[in-house]
C-alpha cells in the first residue's frame, strides 16, 4: 500500500514529466490503496507543491550543484514544501530518503537526498515566507500579462498561490447553512467554509441540501433569473452545479453532455437532491430544440480554475487552446438557434483568457444583430460595475474578494434574443 507522499510524488512526476492532469485517469491510480483521509492529504501534499513549485526550486539550488534527474528533483521539491509548511523534519527526511533507496535507477542518490533535506530542513520555513508568489509559466503569463497588466498579473498569482476555500450552493436558506456548517456567505450568495475537511461528512450533505459549487461558477445560472416553469436548456451540464441551481429555481430543465461517465455525475447529484431534469447524451451542436433559456458553459483552458487546480500550468502547454476557441464560437452559433424570440442566452468560460470570453461575445454580437448584451441583468449584490467589460459581459478574476478567499476567474454575458 503506498504512503500519501509515495501517492502524491507519483502524481507530480505524471504532472510535471508525462504532461497529465491530476483528474485523468492514470495520474488518479496513483491513489489506489488509500484512505479517504491518506487520499486528501496526497492531494494536498502534490496541491502545495505545485503551487510552490517555484518557491521549491529557490529554496533547493543553493544545495544542489547540477539539478537531479526529474524523479529525483520531484522527490526533493515535494519533502521541501512539506518542510518550509512546518511538516515534522524527522519523518519527511526519512521517508524521502527511504524511497529514493528503493528506487533502481537512483537509489545511489539518497545520500544527497538525506545531505540536501537536511539544510533545506534547517531554514525553509523562514526562507519560503520571503519569497515571492510563483509565477505561471511563460507560456500562459505572457497573454495573461498583455490582457490585464503585471500589476493585476502579480495579485492573480497571490491568489493561486492561496488556493481555495470551500464554496456551497444551497437549495434554500444560505444564511442559515452558513452559521450551522460555520462558514461565511459570499457576496454571491454561497456558502463559504475555510476548512472543511471531508466534505462527505459534513452536515446536510446526504440529505441534498446543498452541493459544491465555486461561488464564481454559481454566478451564471443566478445571471440567467430561471423561473418556475420556463424550459431551460444547460447545454454542457456535467457535473451538474448549473443544472441543479436551474432545478431548484423550479425551471423545466434539459441537461446535455457528450459524455455518458460525465452525465452519470449529473445524474448522481440530482438524485441525492432530489431535483429532476431531463438528461440527453448528446453532441451539443446537433441538439435541436427550442428554450426560453440556455446556459452554455462552453468547454474552455480552465485557466480561471488553476488557485484549485494547480496542475494545468504545468501540465499544459496552450497548444489546444486553439481548438478550444473555434468549438467555443460554433458552440455558441449554435446555441443561438435554440433560443425562442424574447428568450436569453448566458454563455460562461471558466476561463482567463479574453479570447474565450470577451472577443467570444463580441464577434457573436457582431453576426447576431438579434442579440444584445444585457447589463442591467449583471446589476445585482457582489458585482462591482468596472467588472463589467465594453461588449457588455463580466469578467471576474481569483483576486476578486481576496479578504475572503478569491474567486474563480470566469467570464459571462447575459444574450437577449429579440
């Protein structure tokens, strides 16, 4: 049975050398064998390191004359996290050295790994505080440093670096879930827990009352009012957070997604809801039908997501972003068709990038005289009005309500057919 730093150390390599994210797959068998507590702490433990994958690498070179081989370097970045966040010098050592001689290839080197660690050991908790925030690679910073200055570029990387609180989406009574699960209300409306351990076991989540959804991520199904009785399309519904908050509104919904395991989700999270709606396996642009309303959160870089999910600049490269753009506009051309006269249309990335978002909407507009930009519809609590971008849709960022734990970044407009 592997130990959560064997785990955790097993998903860096398959992040950092093979290029793949901590959610697919081969990375997540790593986990195999484990606990749900044992799992959640090798997350954690691959979570921080990436994070402070720069951080790591500052605190390691004066020690190291030439960079090891990748396994071995990973090893030294993963226990010299663990180190400067106060983990136990004893234990992390030890067990770095312990599976570093286990190695074939380079068991020879735990040796280095024992001298290394140990002056790491002596000074990383008081190095790492003087360290600047990460950088994202070139790669991502350079359009994301052209598109909102280095300035607000630095605040975004303080807020990866702080990852992510817990947020909720409740079917009624928010006020009351907050107090009872000691969390916060965002300006948004959810539910926000600092600590929530597993959240399983927290109460109210068996009974459906309530179910894990970024406050950013709940905004544009909020943006899209949902009334009782309207039909309501949620073009690419999987996991399910939109759909459910479209349910529970009392909207007649249809949830679409092209992947079977991912509607299964969906499928999941209603019945412990105890909502309903109407699930199709479906390609979203051969989808024929006609909607009061259609939410599109379109398939997107994610890049908004990366304060939760910290492997995707790492394992990334941007090279199908291209792709990603072009499905995003016949996605959207699409969607379009769907929506009666006098209905609406929210489009939403989860995205940074203003080509997903902003130069979306606006070439949309552009070939859709039928469709406005509704902005009186982004007037409502926790929206400051300089989010609001000049095509009329909202862009927000990880830094926005950083006093009390960032956001998501994503972008959204509310598309009113005539």
């Amino acid at each position: 049975m592997p130990t959560p730093r064997q785990a955790a150390l097993s998903m860096l390599n398959q992040v950092l050398t093979e290029g793949r994210l901590m959610s697919e797959p081969a990375a997540l068998r790593a986990l195999e064998g484990l606990d749900a507590p044992s799992k959640a702490r090798a997350l954690r433990l691959a979570n921080e390191t990436l994070r402070n994958l720069e951080r790591a690498d500052k605190l390691l070179k004066p020690h190291l004359r030439k960079e090891p081989p990748p396994y071995v370097m990973n090893l030294l970045r993963l226990a010299t996290i663990e180190l400067a966040q106060g983990g136990d010098a004893h234990g992390v050592v030890n067990e770095a050295v312990t599976l570093l001689s286990k190695h074939k290839k380079y068991g020879a080197l735990k040796g280095l790994a024992n001298a290394v660690l140990r002056k790491v050991a002596a000074e990383a908790v008081q190095k790492i505080s003087i360290l600047r925030a990460p950088r994202l690679p070139k790669w991502l910073r350079g359009p994301l440093t052209e598109a909102y200055s280095a300035d607000i570029m630095g605040q975004i990387e303080k807020a990866h670096l702080a990852g992510a609180p817990l947020d909720l989406s409740v079917k009624s009574g928010a006020a009351a879930w907050a107090e009872k699960l000691g969390g916060v209300l965002t300006p948004f409306g959810s539910v926000r827990l600092a600590d929530a351990g597993q959240v399983t076991a927290l109460a109210g989540f068996e009974a459906g009352e309530w179910w894990v959804q970024d406050s950013a991520a709940a905004l544009p199904a909020l943006l899209l009012q949902p009334r009782a009785g309207e039909t309501v399309l949620d073009m690419c519904s999987a996991p399910g957070g939109k759909t459910m908050q479209l349910a529970s509104a009392g909207a007649t919904v249809t949830a679409l997604d092209a992947s079977e395991s991912r509607l299964a989700r969906v499928r999941e999270n209603l019945s412990r809801t105890k909502l309903s709606a109407r699930l199709l396996c479906q390609d979203a642009l051969t989808h024929e039908g006609q909607y009061d309303a259609v939410l599109l959160d379109a398939p997107c870089s994610a890049t908004g997501t990366i304060r939760r999910h910290p492997d995707l600049p790492h394992a990334k490269t941007g090279e199908e972003f291209g792709a990603l753009i072009e499905l995003q506009a016949r996605m959207l051309a699409h969607a379009a068709g769907l929506v009666k006269s006098g209905g609406r249309l929210v489009y939403c990335t989860c995205s940074l990038l203003p080509d997903e978002g902003e130069v979306q909407v606006e070439e949309f507009l552009d070939m859709h005289p039928e469709f406005t930009a509704d902005t009186a519809a982004l007037a409502r609590d926790g929206i400051d009005p300089a989010w609001i971008t000049e095509e009329g849709g909202l862009r927000l960022r990880p830094d926005y309500f950083g006093e009390i734990g960032g956001m998501d970044g994503f972008y959204m407009a509310v598309l009113n057919r005539a």
